[in-house]
C-alpha cells in the first residue's frame, strides 16, 4: 500500500508542476525567471553546477557525478571547465561536438547516462524548467516566435538572445490556428524523457545499407500527401528523427565514428549553424547538445582519415582515462556488486582493495625516477603519504605520461573474476587470496593479453599478494593487541618522555622510586629500528619528532598516535614483534589448549566486532597470517 500511495504522490506532484498559457504570459514569466529560457548547453552546466561544486587543493569537483563515477576528478573537472562552462556562455565551444574518447569500461557510458538521466531530473525542477511551443512534436522553443526585426530590441529589454528559425509546422500554425497573433500562441511547460522521446535522443547506427537518414531527421508521412496535396506541407512530415526530438536537451551519438558519412555530414550544420536540413523544407533550427563516444583506436584511425577533415573542427575530444586511485577504483567494485545478485555475499576486508591494486598497477606506467617504484607510485596517486615524497612529486609524475591510464585491465573483468569465485566457491565468504587466484586463472582466458602482458600482469598479481601479507599481519597484530591503541598510546607516550629527555640533555623520574635515571636508549632503539632508523641517523629523527610536537602545540593542538605516520608504523611494528612469537603459537596449533583457545576466540572475536570479518573469513585469516609468520 506504501507503494501506491507513493505513485498517487507522485502523480499529484507531477500535476502541480504542469503549466500551459499565452505567449504572452510566458514572456512575463520570462522576464521574471530568465532562466527558463536558457540554451540546451546552458541548461547541462547549470544542473552541474546546482549538484554543488567543492574546491579541494584547488582543484574543482563537481557533486553532480559523486554517485557513479570514481576517481575521474581530474577529467570531470576538464570537461566542465573547457566544455560544458564556455559552452553555457555561448562561446564557440558550443559548435562542437562533444567526443568523449578512453577505453573500455572506463566511465563513458555512465556519463552519458548520467547527464540524461539528470537532465529528465532538472526539468523538473524550478531552475531547470523548459517551456515549449504546445503540439509542436520539436518541443520548439517559444522564443522563435519573435520575428528577427524585433531581437535587438527584445534582447535589449530581457537581456536574452534568440537564435534559430520558426520551424516550418509552427509558421503554418501561426498563421492557420492563430491568424498571425503571436501573443495567443501556447506555450507550455515540458518534461525531458527518454523514454517519451521529449529532449532527450539517442542515435546508434546499424547496416550502412538499411539504415535510412530519416531516422536521424525524421521522414515524410505518405499516406498524409492525398490529405494535404504535396510533399513539402510541413503536416505531411514525420518530425520524429533523432535530431528533432532530442531538440532543447541533449542527443547521444553511439559509435559516432563507425557511422556512414551521410550521417555525419548533417552533424557539420547542426553544430555550427544550429539547425539541419529535413524534407524539402529551409534549414530547421535545433539547439541540443550532441555528445558521443569512442575509444583511442577508433579514433585515430577516423582522424587519419582525410575525408573526415571537416568534421576533425567540429569535434572537442575528452580523454576519458580509466581511475587510477585503489580507493576510487574500491567503490566501482562495490557499485557494481551492490547492483549485482551477489551482494548477499561476505566480501572479506581490503579483499576489493587488493583487486584494485593489481588493476591500477596494470594501468600505470613505470615512473621514469629512479627513486620511485610502482608500489609508491600507486600509494602517491591515491593520496596516500609516502616519505621523502609530497604533491609536487605527484604532479611531476602525472605529466611524465600523456595516456597513462588509457589501458590496462578494465573493472568489467576483475568483476567477473570475483564473481567466478563466489561461484565457483559456493560459500558465503570470500577472501583477497581467492579473488587473486581467480584474477591470474583468468589472464589465460583474456582474449586481449599476449604473452608478454600476461608475464607483466602475473608480476603485478605477486606484487598485490605482498602487499595483501602486509595488510594481514596488520590485521592480525592488531586483534591480538589487546586495548590496541591503549596499548599504543602507553608505548608513545613512553618513548616520547624518553625522546625529550634525551634531546633536552635531561634526566627522567622513576615513578615508582622517584629516583633520577637516563633516557631508556634500548626502549627508543627498540621502536627506531622496526622502521629502519640507523644508529647515525637517530638523533635527527628524535630532533625531527621534538620539532613536530613544538609546532603542534604551538597551533594548540595535541601531538598523538596518529600526528606522525612513520612514528605510529614502527610503534604497531614494536607492539607486533613483542607479540608475534604468541601468534605464531595460537594460530599454528592444530590442537590449541584451553589458554591458546582462548586466546583465538577472542581475537575472531575482535576481527567480527571491530574489524568487518564473519566468522569464516576471520578464522582464514588467522590460518593464512599463522602460516606467514611460520615460514
């Protein structure tokens, strides 16, 4: 019953927002609102921009495409500022169609779908809404009424320019249904559907040899001629091509570049003069934004071809690359699971994680810096800190490559790598171990990867498996330490007393005896060395982490297990190494006494609660992170 209260809400709603007058009504409606009368590109950037735009490390990211797209900040960013903005403000750009150009699987169909399906949501809205001439199956813009004598003026009054032509069906109808009276003409408000086919059109092309022009420009209605005498009365023609309906919205050009020639050469009017040609009728104006897609082959095979020279100026081309951030690269996985019949499964922790690095390190390029690896590469690119690096590097590594992340492995194949191994599995668990095994079984079956490839991507399996080991022991380390970051906390606080004494020269206070005693060196040393600290370089480090907790407090805040990355590692290493013997005793163990049995259940006790592990993958990571520390 929810459900269909819900609809009649709905339908209610839809209702409110309907709206039918004059011409002349509309235009004080115009003068009030001016931006119900905004162009098709002005309309797209708009709902962009009123989705929220966030300024982070002075680089823009628009909201609008927070809930599909991961990790495209960069190019989403370009698209906005050197398309769809100028384009709003009718500069040249406009006259262009929008090629959106990167691999497979890379994000260009979701953004596509994303504007149309946004667009249907903004008409809708009060800032977004589009007012039409009524019956004109173009959804013609009313502003075509006003004869071209008075546009100078009329701009002058409204602050509105009108460009584009009445087309011929609503010339006739002005002067047979309204004897010329432009004011009675009705307008009324519209709602982009795809569905409906109301300003949103998509074109995807079939056999050259059947495929007729008329579906993109509509077609003559024949049985109609005997009715109105000739093949050039505007009701004798069908305005029901793609380019007609799609008019005041935005019209998608599937595989734009494998389409016969005829095709596109309607293209080269539309966009530079915003109209086409259709019937035996004068130009028809149009004004919609024409987007389409390829990937890299397609494309520079169409540019080396000569014939296609007019229509290279008419085109911007957007790089649309795959993500190469293992968070972003996290959350398609999980779209795409949470989309798919298995989202019922247990996905162990950092098990997506580890996919996504393998797949990154196969879209990256090996930095031409002697001092940086793929793995650090990676960890920069994903915001990660890395020591002895910082943002300028990250700059200075994107520019080495024009076309990094334009291959690699796609989302589509590590998705149904995963879902083979819930599968094939049949349990309601899966680990990173299982999902790395399916990914390299399924690097045999991958049409695309040679030989060569194959051996490079094996290696970026082995790389995202030490990476996992890392990760595992962590995991471990932590669920055993009991009150972890207590325990943390206290060996911190500990070695700090101990690091300023030793740097201020000072004695420390037995708390029990009250007697004076050295800085503890064993205790410091202890710590410095799990993350690789020499004898020589300690004082600098020690000096560098009494500098770090001056300036902290100098701001007012407080210096803690969190303020200093390396500092935290080495304390997690030191807490691990007292512990590892234990681990490797309890998790080893095929028959645990009563004490060690214990001592597991409560650590898969801990992993479940604090860590997002069930019981199955708890007690496999146990087993694996036993088996580690024992070879």
């Amino acid at each position: 019953m929810d459900i269909l209260k819900k609809l009649e809400y709905y339908r209610e709603e839809e209702e409110k927002l309907k709206w039918e007058g004059t011409f002349a009504a509309y235009l004080e409606m115009v003068k009030e609102k001016p931006w119900v009368a905004q162009s098709a590109h002005s309309r797209v950037y708009n709902m962009i921009k009123d989705a929220g735009v966030e300024e982070v490390n002075g680089k823009r990211r628009y909201n609008f495409f927070n809930s599909q797209l991961f990790g495209l900040e960069e190019a989403l960013e370009k698209l906005v500022e050197e398309y769809f903005h100028p384009a709003a403000k009718r500069l040249d750009v406009r006259k262009r169609i929008l090629l959106l150009m990167g691999p497979v699987s890379g994000g260009k169909s979701t953004l596509v779908a994303m504007l149309k399906r946004g667009l249907e949501a903004y008409a809708r809205s009060d800032r977004g809404s589009v007012f039409a001439i009524k019956g004109c199956p173009m959804h013609e813009d009313p502003l075509h009424l006003i004869p071209h004598h008075l546009r100078d003026e009329f701009y002058e009054e409204y602050g509105i320019r009108v460009e584009g032509n009445l087309s011929p069906l609503n010339m006739m109808r002005l002067e047979q249904e309204y004897s010329g009276r432009i004011e009675d003409v009705l307008v009324e408000r519209i709602f982009f559907s795809e569905d409906k086919r109301v300003g949103i059109g998509t074109f995807s092309p079939s056999d050259p040899k059947s495929q007729d022009i008329a579906d993109l420009t509509g077609s003559i209605d024949f049985s109609t001629i005997a009715e109105f005498g000739s093949e050039s009365d505007p009701r004798a023609y069908r305005f029901d091509g793609e380019l007609n309906k799609a008019n005041r919205g935005l019209m998608e050009f599937q595989e734009m570049l494998k389409c016969d020639e005829k095709f596109l050469w309607h293209l080269l009017s539309l966009t530079q003069e915003g109209n086409f040609k259709a019937g035996r009728f004068a130009l028809i104006s149009a004004d919609e934004m024409i987007v389409a897609h390829t990937n890299e082959t397609e494309y520079r095979s169409f540019i080396s071809n000569k014939k296609n020279e007019a229509l290279h100026s008419r085109i911007i081309v957007m790089p649309v690359p795959y993500n190469l951030k293992v968070s972003q690269e996290e959350k398609i996985y999980e779209k795409m699971i949470n989309e798919s019949d298995v989202a019922d499964v247990h996905i162990a922790p950092h098990t997506l994680k580890v996919a996504a690095m393998f797949s990154i390190m196969t879209r990256l390029k090996d930095p031409k810096r002697g001092d940086i690896d793929l793995i650090k590469k990676m960890r920069l690119y994903d915001g990660e800190s890395v020591e002895g690096f910082n943002s300028a590097d990250v700059d200075e590594l994107k520019k080495e490559y024009q076309d990094e992340g334009m291959s690699g492995i796609d989302p589509r194949y590590v998705i149904n790598r995963i879902s083979s191994t819930i599968i094939r599995k049949e349990i309601s668990s899966i680990n990173a171990l299982d999902v790395l095994r399916s990914l390299k079984e399924g690097l045999d079956q991958h049409p695309s990867i040679t030989q060569e490839l194959r051996e490079k991507y094996l290696n970026y399996i082995s790389l995202a498996r030490k990476e996992y080991d890392d990760i595992a022991k962590k995991e471990v380390q932590k669920a055993f330490v009991y009150s972890y970051e207590e325990s943390a906390k206290t060996l911190m606080d500990n070695y700090l007393d101990n690091v300023e004494a030793y740097c201020n020269k000072a004695k420390l206070r037995d708390q029990l005896t009250g007697e004076e005693i050295n800085p503890d060196e064993k205790l410091m040393r202890s710590i410095e060395e799990q993350i690789g600290i020499s004898e020589n370089a300690k004082k600098a480090f020690r000096e560098e982490i009494l500098i770090r907790i001056s300036a902290y407090a100098r701001k007012g805040k407080r210096f803690d297990y969190n303020s200093h990355d390396r500092l935290r590692e080495a304390i997690q290493k030191k807490l691990f190494a007292d512990l590892k013997d234990v681990v490797k005793i309890t998790t080893s163990t095929k028959t645990p006494d009563e004490q060690q049995l214990k001592k597991i259940n409560e650590v898969v006790a801990r992993l479940i609660d604090e860590h997002g592990y069930n019981s199955s993958s708890a007690n496999e990571l146990l087993r694996y992170v036993g088996s580690l520390l024992n070879r």
